[in-house]
C-alpha cells in the first residue's frame, strides 16, 4: 500500500513539472522566443498542451476573463498542492 501511495505521489510531482515547463513554453512561444516552426519544438509544445489542458480547460471556465492573464495553472498548483499534502499527512502515516 505505501508503494501504491507513493507512486501517487511522485505522478503529482512528475505532473506538477509538467504544469511548470508547460507555462513556461507558452510564455517563450507567446514572445517568439522560441521558433514554432521547428519540428522538436512543436512536439514538445503539442505535447505539453495535451497534457495539462484537460486539466486547465474546467478551471479556465470557471475563471472570470482576467484581460488576458491565465492563472489556471497557478491554481492547478494550488489544488495538487493540497492534493499531495492530504495524501502525505493524512494518509501516509495510517497506512505505515
């Protein structure tokens, strides 16, 4: 059961960089820093964008229009956040 929990854990992890590197791609990719024609960077693009969208998309419509400003991720965080802190404190030590 620990390595069940465990396992939870590090996908969170593995999730939450994913969230990160995804923001961060498209702050590079919304200011032509990077080039979107080149073929690596549209699969990594496209591939962070299917990733994390299907968990951005129900917090972004919920969210009121912020001007162009898009905090889903930050909230996305938030909520792996607690997420992960429930399953470590709360459910962890039962089980060990």
């Amino acid at each position: 059961m620990l390595a069940l929990i465990q396992t939870i854990v590090l996908a969170i992890d593995i999730y939450w960089w994913l969230i990160i590197a995804s923001a961060i791609f498209s702050w590079l990719f919304a200011f032509n820093v990077i080039n979107s024609r080149n073929q690596f960077v549209a699969m990594v693009g496209d591939f962070l964008f299917r990733v994390t969208e299907p968990a951005l998309r129900p917090i972004r419509r919920l969210l009121p229009d912020l001007g162009g400003i898009d905090i889903s991720p930050i909230i996305l965080l938030l909520i792996l956040f607690f997420i992960r802190q429930f399953i470590v404190l709360t459910i962890a030590p039962a089980v060990v």
